[in-house]
C-alpha cells in the first residue's frame, strides 16, 4: 500500500471497487473510536450467493493488483450467504440482502458514523473505471 494511503481513503476506494460491480445499498462506518481491532468497516448486499462470491473475488484481486496488498483473512459461510475480507484497518462484508437483514451489522454499530455515498465517491474518484478525470 501506498505511503499516504490513510485507511479512510483505502475504505472509500474498496466501496467504490463494490460500487462499480454488482454491489448495492454499500456503507461505511467509521469504527475507529469504537474498536480496536479496525478502523473501517465496508459493509454491501447482493442478489445471490454466487454475486456474493464474485464480488469477494473481484475485490481481493482489484485490491492485489491496485495496491499489492493482500487480505489478512476471509471469511464466509458454506454457501456464499456472507462473506468477509480483512484487510487490517479495513474490514470488508459483503452479504445476500437478507442475511445483511439477519446480522443488521449497521444496526449493531449504531455508534459508528457513516461515511455518506457521495463523500466516499468523491475521495475514491480517482479509482474509477467509469469517470476521467482531468488532471
């Protein structure tokens, strides 16, 4: 990872990689000031498992190839209901719609701020696929 890569920055660019696939209803929560163990959560539903399992997929190698960084963990269940990446500072989940309904991870971090959608697209803009930008 890039020397001022700030984990904030590389948790807007991971939602924006979820973003510009097949991910939905995409959140982040500031964890920092609540926990010890990251600093940013990265929480997106899916359709199906097997969008579930793309999606980890995809991310994990957008991540090696961009940053030359690799996952710390995963994590998922037998059938790609839920899955998750650790990447130290940032903790990725990416879950069916209705097991983000089961778990309510957001629900449980109520006291975690959120990061809204137009600020992390705004500090990830440069990572597009999609935008130019002008330098």
């Amino acid at each position: 990872m890039t020397k001022d890569l700030t984990s904030y920055k590389f948790a807007c660019i991971i939602a924006r990689f979820l973003d510009e696939k097949i991910a939905s209803n995409i959140s982040i929560l500031n964890i920092s000031n609540v926990s010890s163990f990251a600093d940013y959560f990265v929480i997106c539903s899916s359709q199906t498992s097997t969008q579930v399992k793309a999606l980890t997929e995809n991310l994990a190698e957008k991540v090696k190839n961009t940053f030359s960084r690799l996952p710390l963990g995963k994590e998922n269940d037998a059938k790609n209901r839920w899955n998750l990446i650790d990447y130290g500072d940032v903790v990725v989940h990416i879950l069916q719609e209705e097991e983000r309904s089961t778990y309510a991870i957001e629900k449980f971090w109520n006291h975690a701020y959120s990061i809204p959608k137009e600020t992390w697209l705004k500090e990830s803009v440069e990572y597009s696929e999609y935008e130019r930008v002008e330098k």
